[in-house]
C-alpha cells in the first residue's frame, strides 16, 4: 500500500516537471539567466509547488503518524553548517552547468535521452563517492 | 534584465508546479516522507531493510511519467556537451548529498516548511547557479 502511494507520488511528481517545464534545461538556464534574456517560469513553479506544499506539511505537523499507521519521518535539524551551504553551493554550480537537478534528469532518462543519462550516472557516481568518503571518514574517526 | 516573452509559461508552469506540492503532499501524508529527490536516491546507495522498496516506487513513477504524459510534447533545449553534462552530475550528486537536499528537498519541501536550512540551501544553490550562468555567458 505505502509502496503505492510512493509510486503515485513519484508519478504526479514526474508529469508535474514536465507540464511545468522543468524537463527542459534551456528553461531552467533561463531562469538562472538574470542579465540575460530572462524566462521567470521557474518562480511560477516554485511558487504552485509551495502553496499546495504549504498546506499539506501544515497537516503533516499536526500528526504523528501517516494517513496509512506509518512514522512521519520528517527532517528536523534546524542548525546550518558548512557542509549545508558547501554542498549547495556545488549542486547550484552543477544546476547551472546542465540545467538538469536531480527530478528532472530522471524523468528525462525515463523518456529515454541519452544526455541525461550521462547526467544522471555522472549524479550517481558523486553520490556513491560521498558514500564512500562518509565511511573512510566515520572508519578513521572511530579508530 | 529583459524578459523572455517566447518561452516564458506562466499558467503550465504555475499548473505544473501545483502537481509537484500535490505529489509532495501525497509522499508525506501516505509516507509520512519529504520528497527530495536526491535524498530518495541517495537513500538507495546506502540500502536498509524496509527502506528500499517505497524509494524504488517513487523513482520509478518519476521514470514512467514521461509515457504517462506522451501526448503532451517538449523539445528540451539541452545546450551541454557530453563532458560538461558529466562534470554537472558528479558536481549536483555530491552537492546534494553534502548539503541534504535539492530544488525539491529543499526548494520545494523545505521552504513549503519554512525550514531555515532549506531556505539557507535554497537561496545559496539559486545564487550558485545564476552566478554559474552569468560566468558561463561571458566565456562563450
């Protein structure tokens, strides 16, 4: 049932970034193209996403268990590091290289290019080194 | 600053942008989940039990939307080269991983919870990649 659900929410999710346009890197350059020939698309996406997202974790933070008896495991740290803006700091910077993020290049994979393919073995490949570098860094700190 | 009149699309964007909350609202009020993208997948590198089959569920309605959607054609403009689109993804795969989230993590999730670090991560990736923009436009 849970699976479920996530495969619908990954489904709305995926023809939601595509009806908005997110699916298409000129796009997105576009909208990061402030001096240039500017598209403000993105901040209507932005925008739909959090009025409906707004309502949804206003309700979400009022239970303590999911509509199907599950935990809510909701992020909570509120405390901002290095490795917060370091990290974003590099996704931004890849943002704007490609114009894909992480959601977009999937579905665009799923549709079955051949750039964003490269695109996102390349984003699994750096996630698998964080992985890595994480358990060296826990294995050395622990010994 | 001009604006793109030919490509700017308000009213699909503002619609498709109101199917992304909804598919975040579906996530957390059945999964009790944020939907951040790069911590779904990032999640599947580091597999533990009971915890892959709903990130697999979530990918693969990401991968099928495209069939879904068929009937509604986009041309994607994608300018990058094989390298720069390969450099892209290693810099956004450890990029999110160190900084917990991406454009729905923390874009969209995060600010829709008025998380300060998403808000912090939203405002520093957004500048990042206007910044990445702005340089690239002067070397080419």
């Amino acid at each position: 049932m849970s699976a479920l659900g996530a495969f619908l929410a990954g489904l709305v999710f995926g023809l939601g970034l595509i009806l908005s346009g997110m699916t298409d890197p000129g796009k997105v350059i576009g909208f990061l193209d402030l001096t240039g020939n500017w598209d403000p698309s993105l901040a209507f996406v932005m925008g739909g996403a959090v009025q409906v997202g707004f309502l949804a974790f206003a309700i979400a933070r009022r239970r303590t268990r999911n509509f199907l008896g599950g935990a809510m495991r909701v992020p909570d740290r509120r405390d901002i590091d290095a490795r917060l803006v370091g990290g974003s700091a590099v996704f931004g910077i890849g943002w704007g290289l490609a114009g894909f993020c992480p959601g977009p290049a999937l579905v665009s994979f799923g549709s079955g290019q051949d750039k964003a393919a490269v695109f996102v073995a390349a984003m699994l490949l750096g996630m698998l080194v964080y992985t890595i570098a994480e358990r060296t860094r826990r294995t050395s700190a622990a010994a | 600053m001009s604006v793109d009149w030919t490509h700017f699309t308000p009213w699909t964007s503002l619609a498709g942008g109101m199917l992304i909350g909804l598919a975040a609202a579906m996530l957390v009020l059945l999964n009790g989940r944020v939907a951040g993208i790069s911590g779904i997948v990032g999640g599947l590198l580091v597999p533990r039990r009971g915890d892959i089959g709903w990130r697999l569920a979530f990918v693969g309605g990401l991968l099928v939307a495209p069939a879904a959607m068929a009937f509604y054609s986009v041309n994607p403009r994608i300018d990058a080269g094989f390298a720069t689109l390969a450099l892209a993804g290693l810099l956004v795969g450890a990029g999110t991983s160190y900084g917990s989230g991406c454009t729905s993590g923390h874009g969209v999730c995060g600010i829709s919870r008025l998380s300060p670090r998403s808000l912090v991560a939203t405002a520093v990736f957004m500048l990042a990649g206007m910044a990445t923009v702005f340089l690239w436009r002067q070397l080419a």
